[in-house]
C-alpha cells in the first residue's frame, strides 16, 4: 500500500493544531486526517527540525571556535614578531633559546572566558606552554608554503653570534680599559682608594660598550664626555657622559672627594674611556663590523617574518588553508 504523505499546507495545518496543544483526535476530526498518518508526518517532521537545530547549533559552535581559533594565531604572530628583537648589551643578552622558551611561555588568554576551564588553575603555565606549542605548530602548518620559517632559524643563529660577540667585547672592554689605568698611576690609585668598594669601574666598562654599541653597530654617532655640576643638587659633583642618546643611569658620577678631585677624575676617566674606545676600534675592528653584520641580519630576517605575519596578510592565508586542530 501507498504511504500516505501530507501536502505542506495539511502538514503545517497539523503543526499548528499540535503548537495550542491540540489532542490527535480533535486533529483528526477537525482536519479529516487520520490521527495515525497526522501523528507519522508530524513526528517525522520534528525530528527534521531537531536536526536541523543540532546542525545550527553546531554551526555556530564551529563558527565561534574558528574566530577564536583565527584570533589567537593572529596574536602569537605578533607575539613572535614582538619577540624577535636584536640584543642589548646591557639589558638583554638572552640566548634564542631563551627568548623562544620565554614567547611560548606568555599567557594571552586572559580576555578569553572560555579558556578558563581548559587552563585551570593548577599547573597553568606548564599548560599554557603546551598550549602555545600547539597553536605556534598551528601557525606554522597554516602558513608553511608562504612565510620564510627558515628565517627564523637564520634570526636564533645571528642573535647567539651576536650575544657570544657582545660579550667577548665586553671582555676585551675590561682587559684594555684596565691596561690603561694600569699607565696612569695617579688615577688608578685614586678610583682604588676612593671607589675600591663601588661598582664604578664596572659601570664605566657598561659605558664604554653602549659607546661602541651606539656608535659603531647602530651608527648613532656620539663621544664620551666630561660634565660637572653647576646646579644646587649637582654642584661639586663630576660625571662621565658615555653617549647623549643612553639614560641618565649610564653615567658615572663622582661625588665623594672635593669638587676639583671630582672634576679632575671625570675627566680622566673621559679621557681613558675615549682612548680605550679608539683602540679597540682598531684592534677588533672585525669584531665589531661582525656584530654589526649579525645585527643587521636579525633585523633582515625579523623583516622577512613580518611580511607575511602582519594580520592583513595573515588573516587570508588561516582562512584559506587548514591544520590538525582547525575547528572546521
């Protein structure tokens, strides 16, 4: 025998009389349609709807998670990008290894609620780290055929030349500045008897490298010189200036004798570092024209990188290409 099958109009004339919560008989008499077929096509219908709901809902969760998911690799692009930064000879003399291991362990899922469950709050950082290696892993499938990763293996090798040069520099820094002093009896007799106990040879060592940094690897050219107070709160006090472009920290000041003894050792101490500083520019010049060559590779390579990683050119590649964790 023939299924019976309702027209849309009968069917929609039962789902209607089902919505005010109307019994099958009551259907039945007011529609001609027998309750048993009335009851088939309506369970059948709401079943359709049910899983068209399920797939709407499901939709919108893919949907949700792949905007997520499109975000969060947009933000470790940056960070990575924010991370590859040339080394300061002060301030950051990490190893590549160090700073990757320090990128992958930042947290940026502080404005992400429904990362709180999935992170908790035992052992979150080795989680985090965990996550972040996936996610860097994602970004690298995404992009494998448009960004220059070997770049970046070309930046890890540049930046530990570079910080293995800096401080063979600072060393040589300390041996020629020492020597020097050495020639100078007076004044080496005066920074130990006055500074024995101070940090003042070591941060005269820190000046002359950010003098050989500015000047002769970023070309931000300025001398050492010799300042002495003429203000209230300076005056009777002498400093060494060892660029006009370093903070006010990297001065050396000398405030513990009379004001001509510290007037005098400002200068001397002037007049040894510009010494020291002219020959080392001699006798390392390849030293230092090798840092500055792994200087300008790093940002060569940081450039390569941002090229491809910058969110306008990002963004379609993720959205056109797919890794082992895309939502879709």
């Amino acid at each position: 025998m023939k299924k019976i099958v309702l027209s849309n109009s009968q069917l929609q004339q039962v789902i209607n009389l089902r919505d005010i919560g109307t019994s099958w008989v009551k259907i039945e008499k007011e529609t001609g349609i027998a309750r048993r077929i009335a009851k088939r096509e309506y369970d059948e219908w709401t079943g359709k709807q049910s899983q068209r709901q399920l797939e709407d809902a499901r939709k919108d969760v893919i949907a949700q998670e792949y905007r997520m998911h499109l975000d969060l690799l947009s933000r470790m692009a940056n960070l990575l990008l924010d991370s590859l930064v040339i080394p300061h000879p002060l301030t950051d003399l990490r190893r590549a290894d160090e700073v990757m291991s320090q990128f992958l362990a930042k947290d940026f899922y502080q404005d992400q609620p429904s990362f709180g469950p999935r992170l908790g709050d035992q052992q979150r950082d080795k989680r985090i780290i965990r996550m972040n290696e996936l996610l860097f892993e994602s970004l690298r499938d995404h992009t494998q055929r448009k960004v220059p990763w070997q770049a970046l293996d070309e930046w890890k090798e540049a930046r530990n030349s570079c910080v293995g040069d800096i401080i063979k520099i600072r060393k040589e820094i300390s041996k020629v500045f020492t020597n020097i002093v050495n020639q100078k009896s007076y004044l080496k007799e005066k920074l130990d008897k006055v500074y024995r106990n101070s940090s003042v040879i070591e941060d005269v060592i820190e000046g002359i490298l950010i003098n050989m940094w500015l000047n002769g690897i970023t070309d931000v050219n300025s001398q050492v010189t010799a300042m002495k107070g003429v203000s209230l709160t300076k005056k009777g006090t002498g400093w060494v200036v060892f660029h006009e472009n370093t903070p006010v920290e990297t001065n050396v000041t000398f405030d513990r004798e009379s004001p001509i003894d510290n007037e005098w050792l400002a200068r001397e101490v002037s007049d040894v570092s510009r010494w020291a500083i002219a020959t080392l520019l001699e006798l390392k010049s390849d030293l230092i024209q090798k840092i500055k060559e792994e200087v300008s590779k790093m940002q060569k390579n940081a450039s390569q990188l941002e090229a491809i990683l910058n969110p306008l050119v990002l963004r379609p590649i993720i959205l056109n290409t797919q890794c082992y964790i895309c939502p879709i």
